[in-house]
C-alpha cells in the first residue's frame, strides 16, 4: 500500500506537484507580462542615439517585430582593449537562443557598444541592444561597408570601450 500524497492510487497531487505546476504557471505569466512590457516600450517611441540620429519605429507605425532568437544571425567584434570581449557576447547571446558566427576583432577601437542590424532586423537591434548585450549599447544603422566576415549576419554587435 502506498502512503497518501506519495503517488498512490487516491488521485491525490503530491505537493511537489503542486509547487512545481505554480511555478511553471509562474514562470508563464512573468513572461507574458515581461513580453507586454517590450511591446508597449517600443509602441509610439522614437530614440535617438549619440553620433547618429537613429529612429526607432513601432510595431503600431509598422515597424517590424523582433524575431525569435533562432531567427537571427549576430556577429559580434571586440572593438576594446578588453581580450574575449566579443566572446563573452557570443557566449551570451548564444545561451539566449541566437545564432552565433565566430567573434572576431574590429581592428579598431570605439567608445561604447553598439548593435547593427540589417532592415527588416530594427525590432531585433532593440530587443538586443537592451536584453541581450546591454551595459548602454545604443542602436545604429547597419553600416553600408560591413566589417569583413559580416556577410550572412543579420545583426552585427560592436563591443567597444567603457
């Protein structure tokens, strides 16, 4: 016989049971608030960044929406005097879900980080430059002359100096 609340025949939910279905049911409406929170941070918003006036359109005035992280490809370029820079950011946006190419040196310094993506990508530069590398990068047009090794990317992220 089967002592109640381990499993037995009485239907009965364990505890454990119980704990782990409310935090899933937890888990599920932290991420729909969460998602709710980046949909009405873009709508109706512009932003502009410093060095480069940069629009930022919402999904109400027809801007597109971010992709699932599956959906892009980033590339990202050590452009500090920090060595793995780029492949902190690699290792990062990775775990996220993102499709990661090789990381790779910039050649030169900059100030800051900043994220490029190719139009049709602006939802994703934002989600990226916010949740995915963070620390202040700011969004910036992809550039017509991308670094080298930038050609099946979606997005580029530039990690720069602090």
């Amino acid at each position: 016989m089967t002592s109640p609340g381990r499993g037995g025949s009485g239907g009965q939910a364990t505890p454990s049971t119980l704990r782990g279905a409310a935090l899933i049911g937890l888990a599920v409406i932290v991420g729909i608030v969460g998602l709710q929170i980046l949909d009405d941070s873009k709508r109706g918003s512009s932003a502009s960044t410093s060095g480069s006036q940069v629009s930022t359109t919402s999904t109400t005035q027809g801007g597109p929406a971010p992709h699932a992280p599956a959906q892009v490809t980033v590339k990202a370029y050590n452009a500090s005097d920090v060595q793995n820079a780029a492949r902190s950011v690699t290792d990062k946006l990775k775990a996220l879900g993102y499709n990661m190419l090789e990381p790779a040196n910039y050649g030169s310094t900059r100030k800051g980080t900043a994220v490029q993506c190719r139009p049709g990508y602006e939802g994703d530069a934002k989600a990226l430059s916010v949740y995915g590398v963070g620390n202040g990068a700011v969004v910036e047009p992809f550039p017509s002359d991308p670094p080298p090794g930038s050609d099946s990317a979606n997005c580029v992220v530039i990690v720069g100096t602090t």
